[in-house]
C-alpha cells in the first residue's frame, strides 16, 4: 500500500483526526468512482463520501484498507454495490462498518483479520463469501440475511466471541470451516433448506451443546462437529444423512436422537448409538423458539433443547403438558435453553420423583409442580433463584431443595423449602443421557484437588458413567485415582498430566483404554488392566515413566501404536492373552518402543500365536517367552468327578487317565494353577460337600490322598519334575 504524496499533516497530528477523504484514492470507470487506495496512517473514524469529483462512487476495490489498523469506524454510503476481496483485511482497530443496502456483492476475505469488529449489519447479500469474518475475533452477534443461500469456507472460523448464528431457510450449504474455533458459540439455528454441511463446519466449537439437523440434511462432512461440546444432537431426517469420518469425533455425548421409523442409522451411526425419540411433542413456534404445549413421553423424560431447528424456550401452557393427572412420567430433566415454566405445566404428575430446573429459567408460574406429591428431589442448576408463582410447589413430598453453591436469591426459605447449596467436592459434573437412561458425567476437576481422589459412583441419585476427555487433566496434587464400578467409559486424555499420580484403580466394567488416557503420568507404578478390556488405544501408556510392570488381560484383542511409548521402566509385560492381541501400528513407532524390557512373557501353547501377530520375528519388537513345565509325574489329577458310596484311597491316580503329562499346557492356559514352590505345583481342591477332606502331603511316589464318600472334585494338584 503506497503512502499519498498529497498528505502534508504531521503523523503526530494525523493521528488525532479522523480520516478523510484526502486519505482516499479514487479511479474513474464509465459506471462512476472506484475508491482503490486508502492511506496506511489514516485513523480514527472515515465516512466515504457517496460522490467524487461530482460521480458516484460505485465500488471498494481489492485491498483497498488493507491493514490500515489505526481506523476504528467506516461509514460505506448508498449507492456502492459491491465490496472486492480483501477490501478491510487486518484493519485490527476497526470496530464498526455501516454497509448499506445498495451492495450486493461482499468479495473473500473482505474483512478477513478484524480482530476488533463488534457492530456490522450485511444488506441483502447471495452469499457468505470465503472466509469473509475469518480471525474477527470480537464479533458476538451477527445477523446472516435471509436472501444468503450459502456460507463459504472459513467464512467465520476463529469468530472466537461468537455466541450464536441462525441459517436462514435459503441457505443450501455450509462449507468447510464455515465456523471452525467459533469457542464461544452455544446456539445454532439450522435452515430447513440445509442439504449439506461441510468438513470442519462447527469443529472445536467447544461451547455448542445442542445441535438439531433438519431433515433437509443429505451430507455432514468430515470431523463437522469434532470437538464439540454436544449433549443433545437430533437428526429429524427418517433417512440417515452420508457422514464423513469422524463426523462426531471427540463430542460430549455419545448419542443421537432419530425419528420412528428411520433408516439408514443402524444401532451406532457415526460412533453415536441411536435413540428413537417417541416423545410425540406437541408445539407452538414464535419467532424466536419454541414452547412445548403436550407430549406423550413417559418415565424418564428429557425435554429437548431444540425442536424443528429452533431453541425450547418455555414448557406448559396453562395445564399439565402430560395430561391431569399423570402417573407415567417418574423424573423430568428441563435444559438450559428453557427460560420458564408456564402455568400448571407438570402439575398433577403423582409419581414424578425428580426434577432438575436448567440454568436459565427465569419465571417458575403459578401451580407448576402443583400435587406432585411424589417429588422428593428438585435442584435448580442456575446461579440466580427464578420469580416464582402461588402454589407452585404445593402439595409436592419435599421440604428442600438443591442449589449452586454460589447462587444468589433463594434464601435459606424459598417457597417453603430449605434450602441446600450444593457442595461437589473437586469434582464437576454434567448431566446427560444414554441407552441405559440418565447420568451423570465427570467433565472437571478443580486443579487444587489432592490427595487420592475417589470417584463417586452417583450423584444427585443418577449414576456416574463416563469420565469425559481431559476431565481429570493437569491435577498435579493429585496421588491416587479410584474410579467405582459405574464407569464404562473413560475418554481420551482423561488424567493428562496428573504428573503426581502413583496408582490409579480401574472397574471392572470397562472395555477400552481410549486414546493417550495415562498419558505423561511420569509417577504411575500401579494400575491392574481389568478383565474384559477390548482394546488399548493409540498412546494410551505413553511416557508412563514409572511403571515397572503391565499384564495385559486375556480379553484384550488389539493394542494401538505408542500404547507404551518411551514407558523406560518398564521391565515386566505378562499377557495372558491366548490368542495374540492384534497390533495396529499406523507408523513406525509400534506399541512397545522405548521400554526397558526386550521381551513378554505369554501363555504356554501361544508362543506362535504371538509371532505370527506381528512379523513373524517378534512381537511388536519383543521376543516371546513363556514359562515351560517339565512334568515327572502326575500325583493326583481328578476334574469334576464324583467319588460315590464310600471313601477311596488313590493311590494311583493317573489311571483315572482324565490328564495326562501333554495337557498340563493347557492346564496352565486354564490359569489353574495358584501356587508355585521350588519344584512343586499346587493346585486347590475344592469340594461341593467338603467334610474332613486330608490335606494332600508329598507321602514319596505315589502320592496318596483319602477322599471322602458323596464328593465332588473341582480341582487338582501335580508335581513338576526336579
């Protein structure tokens, strides 16, 4: 950009003035004026004037305020139709720009870098071009015209203060990136025209809770929602849109909900397990959102936060919106977009035991929750207590209720209940939703947690069942995990950084090891891999650099790449796997790079298995060994059989012939045996009707033992050879 030769004022005082059209350039073309050119120093705020030299000024050329960063207001008079690429890219002081109605055509990237914007107003544009708000970080609020039918790529990506966007009905297609790193975004609007949405489009939008996706959808791109932070996602279409990959990856909930009758979806579309929704909601629609009138749900009901593309913002209309009265509906969730609770709205719902009021509902009216007289449970999610209407609690079990522990409002007596405020301990939860109904789920630790933390299995009566990704993260005061029985799932990057940790306890109930779980825990000496685990994901152990020793279950069938990367002391790895776990190495880091150990000890009989598992060689750069019993002779070998009638001395029990020396290695891979000293095996026996059964000496060869009449033998013991 060239500096005007015409401009004569000192900087020092040019940068007190607004700017003027001495600061402009302008070309002559047989239409009227072109404003090309706008001096680099000019500031302040710049009113272009609407006629030069006695024309019309028709255009904004390309770049033509590129990086004048010092200008802070631009007035665009009518009669200027269109606006070229570039034209305002990186005026970074810019706060506001009046367009007029007269332009019709705003090129790429026009205001691509304005990290100040807050205050523009589009005319009635066609499109949403390429990256036209990119980086305009300070932008909150945003009107897209109804006549726009497309949003470009990167067209608000990185709007990073961005609360919330409707797509009006023309809009077709979203395109990539459209509002990738919008973190600010908690509400999107889809138009009912929408055919596609795609790759990135709503990427790393980690404040988006609730997405409704017209059934006009035919395509959702690669990773569109990755990264989001959904607890409701509906789909309205009865046919499943194409999903890209990963379409859903690392969102907060793990299910969608679908119309009756659907197809296409499948029992998990997109890794999401898929919820029919039978709700049958009846609604009136304003033009800002939704009121649910009546509905047929029973049981445990989660209101929606969106139907039809448009944010639930009240319940009830003067009666019970599950008829009066009601027996079916036990508990009742309503969330964060609804603002009231109208008349009368749940009144009469005898066995209702539970409720949780979201955050933002302001007015709780008149017989709400009259004659609810089941309802023992009510916590209100929001900081400020609501205005609440006559008997609007009357006739209900409680005599408390539940409140944030810094709210404001509701007293030590609100509406004749005591109240209680919530203490979470170190922990935050978050309410959600799955197949086996509500929970609750852990999505933060307070960073000043210490000690060994345990995990509760219930909160707020709800189970707690999944630990969310980086929910425990950075803890650093932290010295030990307990995680109950509840939990089936454990997201990716769960205790990332709990650098402190020494042992961390797993249930029972989990199936996987997600992605980089443990990752960086440099302190971890012990965790014990549960029976059942399925799969030990991509980095999952990785610079664990205190562990010694792993043994990995029989239940495992594959192990990702960098699993136990650069774990340095790691000595000891026992698989009991029979059949060699499956290693997925996408690179040339395998699961097992940078150990200390050069081997793996596996059951007797699978050595093979192991090697064919992996080049033939190794596994996974490991040499396979196992544990080889040299068997002398068998002393005493009797499975589930029945000694009838009358006591019997063995003295000879490998004629019973029920084992022989060749199967001990499958006795071994049975893991029958529980005790090993110097040269003897032993194996417990156990009795269904056990009386004065002799305890089993080493009398010489043969060995004898007395077994009582009527006894079942469960197990055996055997000598191994010298």
């Amino acid at each position: 950009m060239r500096l005007k030769s015409l401009l004569i004022v000192p900087l020092l005082v040019t940068s007190l003035q607004a700017a003027s059209v001495n600061d402009l350039t302008f070309h002559l073309t047989a239409g009227g004026y072109i404003l090309t050119d706008c001096d680099a120093t000019a500031s302040g705020s710049l009113v272009i004037p609407s006629t030069y030299n006695g024309q019309q000024v028709i255009e904004i050329s390309n770049g033509a305020f590129n990086s004048c960063t010092q200008l802070t207001s631009i007035t665009i008079p009518e009669g200027v139709n269109r606006i070229w690429s570039s034209a305002f890219s990186r005026c970074t002081s810019l706060t506001n720009i009046t367009i007029p109605n007269s332009v019709t055509q705003i090129g790429i990237q026009a205001f691509l870098g304005c990290s100040s914007l807050t205050d523009v107003v589009l005319p009635q544009l066609s499109e949403i071009s390429d990256g036209l708000f990119n980086g305009c970080t300070s932008l909150a609020d945003i009107t897209i015209p109804n006549s726009v039918n497309s949003i470009g790529v990167r067209a608000f990506k990185n709007c990073s203060s961005l609360k919330s966007i409707s797509i009006p009905n023309q809009v077709t297609h979203i395109y990539y990136q459209a509002f990738f790193e919008c973190t600010s975004l908690t509400t999107v609007i889809l138009g009912n025209s929408l055919s596609s949405i795609g790759e990135y489009s709503f990427g790393i939008c980690n404040s988006l809770l609730s997405i409704t996706i017209p059934s006009s959808i035919q395509e959702i791109g690669d990773l569109a929602f990755s990264n989001a932070a959904l607890r409701s996602i509906i789909i309205e279409s009865e046919t499943a849109p194409t999903l890209g990959t990963d379409t859903f990856w690392a969102v907060d909930t793990t299910e969608i909900s679908v119309p009756s009758n659907s197809t296409g979806y499948g029992n998990s579309y997109g890794n999401l397990t898929v919820r029919v929704n039978p709700w049958g909601w009846e609604n009136i629609f304003g033009s800002s959102g939704v009121r649910i009138l009546s509905s047929t749900a029973s049981g445990e009901v989660f209101i929606p936060y969106q139907l039809n593309g448009k944010a639930v913002l009240e319940v009830g209309g003067g009666s019970s919106i599950f008829g009066n009265p009601n027996d079916t509906v036990t508990s009742v969730i309503i969330p964060d977009s609804v603002n009231r609770i109208n008349e009368y709205a749940f009144s009469s719902c005898t066995n209702m035991n539970s409720v949780i009021i979201g955050k933002s509902v302001i007015t709780v009216n008149q017989g709400a929750f009259l004659n609810c007289n089941s309802l023992s449970s009510i916590k209100f999610e929001g900081l400020y207590s609501p205005i609440v209407g006559a008997s609007a609690f009357t006739g209900i079990a409680a005599t408390q209720v539940l409140v944030p522990s810094d709210s404001y409002g509701y007293g030590s007596i609100f509406q004749g209940l005591t109240v209680i405020e919530e203490y979470t301990g170190p922990l935050v939860f978050q309410l959600g939703g799955s197949d086996d109904g509500p929970e609750y789920r852990v999505v933060g630790c307070h960073t000043d947690a210490s000690g060994i933390l345990e995990i509760p299995a219930s909160y707020m009566g709800l189970p707690v069942r999944r630990i969310m990704t980086q929910a425990i993260h950075n803890c650093t005061d932290l010295t030990g995990i307990v995680i109950p029985e509840s939990v089936t799932h454990i997201n990716s990057q769960s205790f990332d950084g709990c650098v402190n940790v020494t042992s961390i306890t797993l249930p029972s109930s989990l199936r996987s090891i997600a992605g980089y779980t443990f990752y960086n825990l440099s302190s971890l000496t012990n965790i014990v891999i549960p029976e059942g685990v399925i799969t030990i994901f991509n980095g999952a152990f990785r610079n664990c650099t205190s562990l010694a020793a792993i043994t990995i279950p029989g239940s495992v069938i594959a192990i990702d790449e960098e699993a136990f990367h650069n774990c340095t002391n790691l000595t000891s790895i026992t698989s009991n796997a029979v059949t060699a776990p499956e290693l997925r190495s996408g690179s040339s880091e395998g699961a097992f790079q940078g150990i200390a150990t050069t081997e793996i000890l596996v059951p007797w009989g699978s050595g093979q298995s192991y090697l064919d598992a992996y080049d033939g060689n190794t596994y996974g750069g490991l040499s396979v060994t196992y544990e080889t019993l040299s068997v002398a002779e068998i002393d005493l070998v009797i499975s589930s059989t029945r000694i009838e009638g009358q006591q019997d001395v063995i003295n000879n029990p490998v004629a019973y012939n029920l084992y022989t020396a060749d199967d001990i290695q499958d006795l071994r891979a049975g893991s029958t045996m529980i005790a090993v000293s110097g040269n003897q095996a032993t194996v417990q026996l156990q009795m269904e009707e056990s009386s004065d059964l002799q305890t089993w000496e080493d009398a010489g060869d043969p060995a004898t033992m007395t077994i009582p009449a009527d006894t079942d033998i469960k197990f055996f013991r055997f000598k191994m050879a010298e």
